[in-house]
C-alpha cells in the first residue's frame, strides 16, 4: 500500500512537474491573472479524481479481477479433474462387479444358450442400460467373444487389442479414447466407423486364474456431458485432450468450428489444439502436456484463433489433459466497460467543473480586474477614477473602501503637490543661497589656496633671501679680511709692488663700499615698511629731478660704455612728494639698468599722460628671464633675479613702496631675454592753484 | 709637470686673491667665470684640480657638481667648493659629492694651501 502511494504521489508529482514547465514555457500558464489561477487550479482538482482513477483504482481493480478469475478456473479445472477421476473410477466399480458375477465362469466354460448365459446377458444389459455403455461384452483367455450386449457387427476376437493384453496380465485398463474398428451408433443414431471410443477393461478371476476379460465400451459422449455440467460464462468451457494434442470431448464452439470447415462432425480426436496463426499447440495445451497443472491470466491464443485466460492440469493416470478456458474480452469486458462509463463520468464532471470555474473565475476577476484598471488610472495621476461595484459581498466592501482611500488619496496627493510646489520654491531659493555661498566659499577656499602657496613662496623666498642677504653681507666681509691679510704680508716684501697696493685698497675700499650700501638699503625698507618714515610735501620739477640725475650718473654709464640719456617731452607738470626719495627711485633704475646692461644705451622718457607723469627708464640690456606674470616679484624685498650680481635685492623693492607712498604705480616691460628692459613709473599731477 | 687648477669664481676680487696665494707655488691656474663655462674649459684644459665657487651664473656650484659627477670622464676630478656661506648651510653639496672639501671665505693662504694639497698630492 505505502509503495502504491508513492508511486501514485511520484507520478501525480511527475504531472506537477510537467505542468509547471509548460506553464513556465507558455505564457498563458504563467497565471498573471486570477481567473487563470482559478481555472488552472479546478481543472487540476477535477482531473486528479481521473488520474487517481487510472493510476490506482483501475490497476487495483484488474489485479483483484484477475486474482478471482485464476482461483475460478484452479477451482473449476481442479474439480473437474475430480469429476472426471470419480466418473472412471465408478466404471472401474461397475467392470468389477460384472467381473465378479458367478455367472461369468459358466459363461466363458460353457457355450451359449445355457442357463448362466442368458441371466448374464440379462445383468449386462441392463447394466449397458442403466449406465449408457455402449457395448459390454466378455472374452476368455484367448480373446474369443463368449457374451456380448452388441446385436450387431462385434469383433470376435480381441486378442490384438491392447486393452485385452493390459487386462488379462491382471490390470484393470482405461484405453485411450480411439476410433472405434466397427461401427457403432454415433450421436446422430446411425451407425459409424470410427466413432470416438474407450474402453475399460478387467481380468475374471476364477479359482485364482484369470480366466477371460470384461470389457465397458463406454460412450465418450458421456464425457462431454460431464465436461459441460461446470458453466463458465458465455465463452467459458472445459475440454479434455489426449497426449498427442488432440481434443477428446466435444468443444462448445462445435457448430462454428463445423462452419470453418475445422472438423467434420465433432471435435473428439479431430481437432487438434493449435494456435492458428503459429500452427504450434497452444500455450494451455503445450503446458498441460509438459505434465504439470498452472494458469494464464494475461492471456494466450486457443484453438480459435481467440485470446483466452486457462486453467489446465495433466491426469497422469488418464494421460488426459483438462484445459478450462475462457475469451479474455468476457473476462475483463465487463471491467473494460466500467472503466469506459466512469472515464466518461469523469471526464463530463471535468467539463463541469471547468466551465463552472471559467465562469466563476471570470465573475470573481471580473471586479478585481475593474478595480486593477481603476487602481493603474489612480496611480498614473488620474485621480477622477471611482469603483462603480454594488455587489453586497465582500467585492463590494473592497470597493466603497477603495473609493474612500481613492478619495483620501486624491485629497493628501493635491495637498502634497502644493507641499511640493512650495517645497520646490523653498528649494530653489536655498539652492540660490547655497550656490551663491558655494561660489564665495569656492573663492575663499581659492583666495586661501591662494594665499598658502604664496605663503609658501614667502617661505621658500625667505630662505632664499637670508641666504641672499648673508651672501651680500659675508662676501665684502670677505674680501676685506682677506685683502688685509694678504697686503699684510705683502708688504713685507721687498721692493712693494704697487699695483698690487692700489688693487688691494680698491677691493677694501669697494667692498666697504658695497657693505654699507647693502646696510642702508635694508634699514631704508626696513623704516619705509614700519610706516615710520614721513614723506615730505613740496612740489617737484621732475624735469629738473630727471636732468640732475642723468648728469649724476653719466659717468657711471660712460665708464662701462653705455650712453645715458634723458628724453624731454617738454616741460612736464609739477608734481607733489619728497624729492629726494622720488630721486632714489630715479637712481634705483638707472643703477640697474647699467648694473644689467653690458652695451648700448639707457634712455629716460617723460611724458603726461591723463593726470599722470609717466617716467621710464629703457635699457638694451639682457632683459628679463622670468615669465611675464612673475615680473611682480621684481619689486619684493630681497628678491633677485641674478643673485651673483651686486645688490641686496632691496631696490625696486624699496621704488615700489615710494612710488605706492607717492599714490602712483610701479612696473616692467620687456620683450624678451637680451632685448632689453623698460621701468616706469607714474606720479600723480599736482592739482592746479585754480582747481 | 705642474698641476692644473681649475678656479670657477665670478667674483673678481676672490680670484684676484686666489692669484696672490698661488704666485709662488707650481700651480698653474685657469679660471672660469660660471659654471658653464667651467665645463666647457675642463674638456680643453683637463685640470686636475676645481675650486668652485657656489653662488654663480648661468650653471650654479651645485649643478656643475652634479653634471661633473655624471661624466664618467671627469667624476675623478677632485673639487674644492669654496664660499661664503658655511658648510652647514649647504649640506646637498656633500650629498652629490662625498668627497668634496669645503673652504668657507674668508680663508688664508696656509688653509688653501693645506686643502690644495691633501686633495691633490
């Protein structure tokens, strides 16, 4: 039971599986709807009572029909066989009692016409009668016929006859059934050689001898009817075969098997028992003559040509064979029919069950699938959409409440998109502010990038610059100490050079020189830069400032063979400042310009412009080798473009704090390296007496 | 056969000062005003000996060391840096060159004389 239930849940398991996958493949099946589901769902539950039906009830139902129907044909065949055993048996009784019949001796002594014979006669016949023997008659030793019921044709003597031989060695003997040697009454009255017969035979014993043979010639009808008394249905019948195959009782079918042309005029020892599409015997008979007893239930082929289920089993005394049989259809026909008529049942239920759940499911999903498209419009923004469902049932509730919530949902949705919008305003506005505090951030995050990079230039610069500073104060140290001690020596020497003398003091002299100018300028910038230095206000002829200083410096020029010359516009307007620091700027420049030029010449211009003097001082110098937005770090302190050269890096830086003193401006022009420089600065025009 | 030494100093006095302290020795010496130059005149005078000034034009002291040291044909060259600044100061001269000797200005003519000749006899 418990393997059938797992077989049964193995297949029903296999027929999910298989379901699954073709709802996996079709889209159809893919249940995206609830009316699917539910057609899916009934027609899975309708056709489960089905598929039980045929996996388990009807394999159940055919193994109970089959196991009934082998223990009908075993009981039938085995009683039959009884039969059969018990009816030869009582002949056996009936040849023995003749056997023993006192008259019999006197019979078989004496000749015909005595007294025994007649009442012997008298016994046997009605014995033949009484029992439907065919012939009774009694032989002596010799075989010679001494009594017989038979008024006809008889054989006189049956000495050849097996029979004979068996029963006078002292056997009681049942022949086998054989065509008989004389003719005897058939079935139809008339008489035929070569009817179908047997015979039983027993010694007479008299004094211990055996002194002649009984013998039964028995009716094979007899048999038959015997054979026909156990029904078995409309196709049903038990029949008896001899060992070389043949049948040796009449078939049921006898009229039909005539009709074929199979047998003449009875099937006794005319039909043989073979398949007749093989020509071999039939399953149940080529069992039976192997000499055993067993069944078929699955089916064979008889003698017909028809598929049968049988019983046979072997009588081994007989050497008989008793078959019983019957046409498979009658058997499982009926079976057949009701599997037929339930199928159908089922299937129509089925059928039922599925248009029920069609138009279910559709009035089930109808009102979802409504309320599904009500709720898609709800959810795009149309919110004018309401669920139109009187139903009293649940659908009903679903919708009066979908509704509310539509309503609710329409009422929170406009106040948050006015939520929104002022949101978005209020966003805007702040994106504004941010963005703007963004932008000024960025700049002050640029402004101090900015200024950390200067400030590390400031540092790398100042690092640069007391070494610069150090150099430009050690080096004349230098020099002096070194010249002293080497003029100390040389002094001592004899005769002095001279020339040797007045380099010496030129170099102490220089390098003093240059110290002090290197002091002074530093502590120049240095009081210009605390702010405590107080410019003077008086009016200033440039004119006469440029002109003085030119001839300052001609000298200067001329000596490293530079021309120095001052270019006048014309008289230019007063000006208003401390004269001699505007005549430090003015020396500053030229100073440079010859310091950095190695030929050619320096040239001043002077010029108004707007309500500015304009005055630069151009040179055919080396020019500047920084790019063009580094030229502002000409005018820092300390900063030198060419350290080797002479100068404490103040200059400029010390012009550009006059000139910005002056409210005027300070820059460079210069068109490349070794194309020379030009300096200019502006101060503002004295305002008129008028103005 | 006297040894050649190579002065680079763009400071006039300095080597005018160098001259005066090498008169009377066997020391013939040439003089360079930058480092580029110093390079140049190393291939057509082949000194044996370079005193560089730090602080010069064109190729500063550190750089000319550098390149010296790179050119397999002159590394060996002995150099004797000389300068105003202290050796302190200038640390990455000792880091291209190991083996360099520092004179800081102002120097006699005893101390030139002693570097000069532990660098080259």
């Amino acid at each position: 039971m418990d393997s059938l239930l797992q077989q049964l849940l193995k297949h029903y398991s296999h027929l999910k599986n298989y379901c699954s996958a073709i709802a996996h493949n079709f889209h159809f099946f893919s249940f995206t709807s609830i009316k699917q589901k539910i057609i899916f769902s009934s027609i899975l539950l309708s056709t489960f009572p089905i598929f039980i039906t045929i996996v388990y009830i009807y394999p159940k139902e055919e193994h109970a029909l089959r196991d009934a129907l082998i223990q009908n044909l075993d009981s039938i065949g085995h009683k039959q066989s009884e039969f059969i055993e018990k009816w030869i048996e009582e002949r056996k009784a009936d040849i023995w009692l003749i056997a023993e019949n006192p008259n019999v001796p006197g019979v078989i002594y004496k000749s015909e016409g005595s007294e025994n014979f007649y009442r012997l006669l008298h016994h046997l016949k009605y014995t033949r009668d009484t029992y439907r023997y065919k012939e009774i008659f009694i032989c002596d030793r010799n075989g010679d016929l001494k009594i017989t019921t038979s008024t006809g044709k008889v054989i006189t003597n049956v000495s050849g006859f097996e029979f004979f031989k068996q029963a006078i060695i002292g056997t009681t003997y049942v022949s086998p059934i054989v065509p008989s040697v004389i003719p005897i009454i058939n079935e139809y009255g008339s008489l035929e050689q070569g009817m179908p017969t047997l015979f039983i035979t027993t010694p007479v014993i008299y004094e211990r001898k055996i002194i002649g043979v009984v013998c039964l010639r028995i009716d094979v009808m007899e048999i038959n009817k015997l054979m026909r008394s156990v029904r078995l249905g409309k196709t049903g019948e038990t029949y008896l075969i001899n060992k070389e195959g043949y049948m040796i009782s009449e078939s049921k079918f006898l009229s039909s098997l005539k009709d074929f042309g199979l047998v003449k005029q009875r099937t006794t020892l005319e039909l043989k028992l073979i398949d007749p599409f093989t020509g071999n015997f039939t399953k149940g008979v080529a069992e039976c003559l192997k000499g055993g007893s067993g069944y078929d239930a699955n089916g064979y082929i008889d003698y017909r040509g028809k598929t049968v289920l049988g019983f046979w089993q072997w009588l081994p005394e007989l050497e008989w064979g008793i078959i019983a049989e019957i046409d498979k259809d009658e058997w499982y026909g009926s079976v057949k029919k009701l599997h037929k008529i339930t199928f159908s049942i089922l299937f129509l239920l089925t059928l039922a069950v599925v248009s029920f759940a069609f138009v279910f499911g559709k009035k089930i999903s109808e009102p979802i699938v409504y309320l599904t498209d009500v709720t898609k419009s709800i959810s795009e923004g149309d919110f004018s959409k309401r669920v139109n469902i009187s139903a009293k049932d649940e659908i009903g509730e679903l919708s009066k409440s979908f509704n509310k919530m539509a309503d609710f949902v329409e009422e929170k949705t406009h106040a948050l998109e006015e939520y929104t919008s002022n949101l978005e305003k209020i966003i805007e506005e702040r994106t504004k502010d941010l963005t703007q505090i963004n932008k000024e951030l960025e700049k002050q995050s640029h402004d101090l990038e900015k200024a950390y990079k200067e400030l590390l230039t400031l540092d790398q610069m100042k690092d640069k610059m007391i070494r610069d500073v150090s150099h430009e104060l050690k080096s004349p140290v230098a020099q002096v100490q070194m010249a002293i001690d080497l003029w100390t020596k040389e002094i001592k020497k004899d005769p002095l050079d001279r020339s040797k003398k007045e380099r010496f003091e030129h170099i102490i002299s220089s390098s003093l020189q240059r110290l002090r100018k290197t002091i002074e300028s530093i502590l120049d910038l240095s009081v210009l830069e605390s702010g405590r230095f107080v410019f003077k206000k008086e009016p200033i002829q440039m004119d006469e400032i440029i002109h003085q200083t030119v001839m300052d410096m001609k000298l200067l020029a001329e000596k490293k063979g530079l021309t120095l010359t001052y270019h006048s516009s014309g008289n230019l307007p007063v000006t208003i400042g401390d004269k001699n620091e505007i005549s430090r700027v003015l020396i500053n420049l030229i100073d440079n310009a010859i310091k950095y030029t190695e030929s050619g010449s320096i040239n001043i211009y002077g010029k108004c412009k707007d309500s500015y003097l304009e005055i630069s001082v151009e040179d055919t110098g080396m020019g500047i080798g920084l790019p063009k937005e580094e030229y502002s770090k000409l005018f820092e302190r300390f900063f030198q473009e060419h350290p080797t050269m002479y100068g404490s890096g103040v200059g400029l830086a010390l012009c550009k704090n006059i000139v910005e003193a002056h409210k005027g401006r300070i820059w460079v022009d210069c068109k490349g390296i070794g194309k020379g420089t030009s300096f200019k600065f502006t101060l503002p025009v004295a305002p008129s007496e008028n103005s | 056969m006297s040894k050649k030494i190579l002065i680079v100093e763009d400071e006039q006095e300095f080597f005018f000062f160098y001259e005066m302290m090498l008169e009377d020795t066997d020391y013939t010496i040439v003089h360079a005003l930058d480092g580029k130059q110093a390079l140049e005149m190393i291939e057509t005078e082949k000194p044996d000996l370079i005193i560089l000034d730090l602080l010069l034009d064109k190729l500063p002291g550190d750089e000319f060391l550098k390149q010296l040291k790179s050119s397999p044909p002159h590394k060996d060259i002995p150099v004797i840096v000389a300068s105003s600044f202290s050796p302190h100061s200038n640390k990455t001269i000792f880091e291209i060159d190991p083996d360099v000797s520092y004179l800081e200005k102002p120097f006699t003519q005893e101390r030139l004389m002693e570097v000069i000749k532990r660098k080259i006899e």
